[in-house]
C-alpha cells in the first residue's frame, strides 16, 4: 500500500493524498454506520428519526446514550450497535493516523541505514 523500507521517503504531495484518501475513508465508514444506527433507532427502539439520529450520533461518537430504550428489541439493539461503535471508532483512529504512523516509522528506518 506504502513505500517499502527500502524505497525513499514519499513526497509531502503522495503524503497529503493519503492522509486525505484515509480521512475519505473513515468519513464514508461513519456515515454508513450512522445510518445502521439511526435505522435500528427508529425501527427497533421506536424513536423518532430526529431522536434516533441524535443517539446514534452520539454512540458512535463515544459520548453516550441520550434516550430510553421503552423495547427489548431496542434495548438489544442500543447494546450490540454500542459494542459495534467502539469498534468502528478505535478502526476510524487507526484509518486516520495510518499514513503519519507510516511516514514516521519510515524516517525513522531512513535515519538507521
């Protein structure tokens, strides 16, 4: 995906092309997670949309639950889509910082030789 080790240093251009691509990236896997999330809000938790899409925001950013589940199947729900954000949040981490970790690494590995 990336220069090898033994490849120079990638130009500040290629660099910020990357960076840009991953935050693209991450960006597309947020909005399809919202949209589970807020459909799964709706249908199964019985919120309204404007109130579904505020507490799956609000999941997937980290910060919490903002409503009551009153179902089961909401309640299930909230539970799984709450385990499946943390996961998509700490994957979205790694996606953004991927080509700085690189870049670093790779200077360091330049600095040894």
């Amino acid at each position: 995906m990336y220069e090898h080790h033994k490849q120079p240093l990638a130009p500040r251009a290629t660099f910020y092309k990357r960076v840009l691509k991953n935050v693209v990236t991450a960006g597309l896997i947020m909005l399809v997670c919202l949209a589970i999330g807020i459909a799964g809000y709706h249908y199964w938790g019985e919120a309204s949309w404007i109130d579904s899409l505020h507490n799956a925001s609000m999941i997937l950013s980290g910060m919490g639950p903002v409503i009551e589940m009153p179902t089961v199947t909401g309640k299930i729900f909230s539970s799984v889509y709450a385990l499946f954000s943390g996961v998509v949040f700490i994957t979205n981490v790694g996606i953004i910082l991927a080509p700085a970790i690189h870049r670093l690494f790779h200077r360091l590995h330049l600095e040894e030789k």
